[in-house]
C-alpha cells in the first residue's frame, strides 16, 4: 500500500490510501496534466467499492509518501 498526499492550491491536503501501482499512476498523471495540460479521461479505481477523480487544476503538488 501506499500514502498519496494531494496538496490543493486552497492548501488543504487530501490523503489517498492506495497499491503503489496506483500511487505511482497518479503521480505520473499529474505530471502529465502540468507538462502537456492533459487530463485524465476516467475515474481512478482504487477498490471495487471505491473511485476518485481529481480536478488537476485546484492541485498544486501530488506526492506518493511510501
């Protein structure tokens, strides 16, 4: 598992639990939004009960802590 900390421009922090796969998806994702303004298409599932979906553009910094 693994610990994503969503920092939103407001300054609030999200935490989201997920595999390292997932983690590592989304940290690359945002990289990608900031570097080429594309967004993601779909929701993030993380488990069969649970989905996100992040507006990249009220986050300031995505970072995968373990």
């Amino acid at each position: 598992m693994a610990l994503v900390k969503v920092i939103l421009v407001s300054g609030s922090t999200v935490e989201v639990e997920t595999t390292a796969i997932q983690a590592d998806d989304l940290v690359a994702a945002f990289a990608r939004f900031v570097a080429e303004k594309r967004v993601p298409e779909k929701r993030t599932i993380l488990t069969p009960n649970q989905s996100i979906y992040i507006d990249f553009s009220k986050v300031a910094v995505i970072r995968r802590e373990f």
